[in-house]
C-alpha cells in the first residue's frame, strides 16, 4: 500500500513539473528541456524510493521483535509441557505400583474373611459348649446340695472328680481357643491398617492439586483437641513453689489449660502453655494456627524463643532442653489440614545440650500419620544463619533448608516452614512450606500444627 502511494506521488509531481515547463518550451532548447526534467524525475524517484527504504525497514524490525516474542512463548511452553509430562509419567507409574499391591492385600482381606468366618463358627462352638457346661455346673451344684444332706457314695465322688477334671479340661481349651481368636484379630487389624494406609495413598494420587491432600477421617480415632487460638481473657498462673514442668501442675491438682510460670530443676523460671488432655498436661513447644507470626527467624531467636503463648509462638531451644533434661519424655505432633482433617504422631525422643546444637533423635510410638522424620537419626538444628553445612554435605538444593528445622539429610518436613495458603493455579514451593512429607508419600499441606511434651513416666514430678 506504501508503495502505491509513493508511485502515485511522483505521478503527481512529474505531471506538475511538465506543466511548469511547458511555458519554457518555446523559448528552450529541447536539448536543455528534456535534461532538466530528467534530472528532476530522478530526485522525485529517488527521494521515493528513500522513504520507501526507510518504511520497509522499520517494518522488518517491528516483525522481528514480534517474532522474537513468539519463539520465547514457545520455548516457555515446550518447558512447561516437558516437565508436566515428567511429573505425569512418575504420577503414572506410582499410582500401577500403588494399584498392584491393592490388588495383593485385597487378596488378602479375602483370605482374612474366610478366616473370620471360620473364627465366627468357633465361636459359636465354643458357646454352644458353655451352655452344655452351665448346665453341667449346674447339674453337680444339685448334687452338692444333696451331697450336703446324704453322704455321697464312692461311685458318686469318682463322678464328681471326673466332672471336674472334665470342667477344667474344657476350661483350658476355652483359653486357647480365645488366645486364637485375641491373635486372629490382632492380625485383621494390621491388615485393615495397610488397606487404608494404601487407600490413603490411591485418593492423594488422584487429585491434581496440592491442595488436595488431605488426611482420611479415621472414625476409631479419638477426636483430637482444638488447636491453641487467640484467648484474650487468658489467665497467667502462678504456682506455689518450683514446679519442674506442666506435669507436675497437673499433678497438684490444677485441670485447666493456661499460661503457668514453672522452674525445671537447674533453670530459670519462665512461662509456658499448659494442655490439659488425656488425663495428663502437656507442655507445648510449638504452635502455629494461622501464618500471623513469620517463622523465619535467626539462630539466637529460635533459642530463646519467640511469639505469643496464646497465639503462634516457638518455645524455644534452651528452655525446651531445660526441661528434658530432667528425665525421658516423649513428643507428640498433632497436625490438621485445610480440610480440617487432624492426625498425630508420637515419639520417644531425647533432646541434646547447645553444645551440640540440640540434637534431636527419635523413635516412633503411636500414631496415625506415616512417619516423615527420620528415626534412630541424629537430627541437628539449623538455621539461615547457623550451621548450614548440612546442605553441601549431603549435596541437597540450596532451597531445600530455607528455613529452620531438626536435618540430617535432603527431607522435605518442616514445621517450621513458610505459612502457605491453598491457591487454584500455580505450584507452591513445596521444599519451603509448611508440608508434612513422609520419605515414600505425598506432601500434606498443613493448616495447623501443634508439638509439645511430657514425662514417659507422668508421677515422676509428684
């Protein structure tokens, strides 16, 4: 269309200048004439020629740079698409390992079926048999009873004496019997606990969002306590004397949760939080509800403690040895997620001195999470500024210890991560969240998490 336009314009200009001659005609040579229009035809074209340069070149630059634009959105979208279809095919071949091994315990819980049947006819064998027995018990109390008044002959004490060899023989059988039937069911517990450890793991995969994972409701649990929230009416306690830990509170006959000043043997006084529960209190060392208090912190921070004991708060290292140190205690995690799921896990653990940077080592007990620490571990604390070695040892990203946590290797679990909410698009940065990651599992986004403490042995402080 320019160059039209262009063209055009020297049309018009040539056609003027000739009429602009035309008067000189007479009076000029033709030889002269024709030398100036040329001359002037060859300035109208080539200044045409010169902004048409001009034009077509700042269009090649200007579809350039689109084309430039585009090949980077494509590169971006060939690495996109990559790696979806990496994470796919690892979603792919977990979920045929997961469904195989499905098929194997349900194979399983057939067998077990069976088994409970048979259990069940036994059952119904042995009571059919203890009514037989009841009324041969109740047959020898009438012969007691006449025995009382006539004495027995001999024939009758020999009837006596192989009746009772025969109650107590029965009796034994009965004993074994149901130390089978304890063991069988001891047995259809473990394996219900694998199919729905495994049905667990089968939804999780089927969901395509993070914020999916959530915990399954296991209805035999016992429902587990509110996690800490704000309590503006709070009471500080004060105890009569040096109480060594929440424990020993308890103890003394105080049942309500709260702030209480205690002082473990060898320590200062300072103030805790109390949860009274399961006929006991805890102290709590941890507590996080709603992302309202910045987790990363500095060493010395995370050493004596930061955060409101009615809201979010961290205890603090050497207040937390301070009080283990006293004798073995064990650590409870209780953890709830966005659909308001709630689990726990609890360990047998011992907490090392500042010397050696609170080593934490740990045995599982109960619970009804799979384990993501590691046991039998030495687990040093670290933070940002403290003793990040473990890192380059073990060769792990630069953001797998973003933030501070109990490490011993690469593991994906901290508590003390970043406060993430739950959003539609885009991933979240897992290996600095607040996850709970078992070694072999899916990531558990956390909503809230609570740790504390307490004697193994709970009279130990009367």
């Amino acid at each position: 269309m320019k160059t039209i336009l262009i063209f055009l314009f020297i049309a018009s200009i040539s056609a003027t200048a000739e009429k602009d001659n035309s008067s000189f005609d007479s009076a000029a040579p033709p030889e002269v004439k024709s030398r100036f229009a040329m001359l002037d035809d060859v300035r109208i074209l080539a200044n045409g020629l010169l902004q048409l340069g001009h034009g077509l070149k700042d269009f090649v630059h200007k579809t350039k740079g689109q084309m430039n634009d585009i090949f980077q959105k494509l590169n971006i979208f060939d690495k996109s698409f990559y790696e979806l279809s990496l994470q796919t095919s690892e979603i792919k071949e977990e979920e045929e390992q997961l469904r195989q091994t499905t098929a194997r315990l349900q194979i399983n819980n057939e067998e077990i079926k069976n088994l409970s049947q048979e259990m069940n006819s036994k059952i119904e064998y042995l009571i059919q048999n203890k009514i037989q027995l009841q009324e041969k018990v109740w047959g020898l109390e009438d012969k007691v009873t006449k025995l009382a008044i006539i004495q027995p002959t001999m024939h009758e004490t020999n009837e006596i004496s192989s009746l009772k060899a025969f109650v107590e023989q029965q009796d034994n059988h009965i004993k074994q019997l149901l130390k089978i039937v304890e063991d069988q069911h001891a047995q259809l517990d473990r394996q219900h606990s694998q199919i729905m450890e495994l049905e667990d793991k089968l939804n999780h995969l089927e969901l395509q969002e993070i914020t999916e994972n959530s915990f399954i409701v296991d209805q035999t649990e016992p429902e587990a306590t509110p996690f800490l929230v704000h309590n503006s009416t709070a009471v500080k306690y004060k105890f009569d004397g040096a109480a060594p830990d929440c424990t020993a509170l308890y103890n003394s006959g105080i049942r309500s949760s709260g702030i209480y000043t205690i002082k473990p043997n060898g320590s200062e006084a300072f103030d805790v939080y109390c949860e009274m529960k399961f006929g006991s209190s805890w102290t709590v060392i941890q507590n996080r509800v709603d992302g309202s208090l910045d987790f990363n912190q500095t060493w010395d921070t995370y050493e004596h403690g930061f955060g409101d004991l009615n809201e979010e708060f961290w205890l603090g290292l050497n207040k937390t040895y301070s009080i283990t140190k006293q004798g073995d205690y064990i650590l409870r995690i209780e953890l709830q997620d966005w659909k308001d799921n709630k689990r726990y896990i609890e360990y047998a653990f011992s907490l090392g001195s500042p010397k050696t940077d609170y080593i934490l080592q740990l045995s599982r007990i109960s619970g009804n999470i799979p384990n993501a620490l590691p046991e039998q571990t030495e687990l040093k604390f670290s933070t940002t500024d403290h003793d990040m070695d473990i890192a380059n040892n073990f060769n792990c990203p630069e953001n797998y210890l973003g933030t501070s946590w109990w490490h011993s290797e690469c593991e994906e679990t901290n508590l003390n991560g970043k406060y993430v909410t739950p959003r539609s698009r885009g991933r979240l940065d897992r290996r600095k969240g607040l996850y709970w990651k078992p070694k072999k599992g899916r990531y558990y986004l956390l909503k809230s998490t609570k740790i504390m403490i307490h004697p193994t042995d709970l009279k130990s402080f009367d």
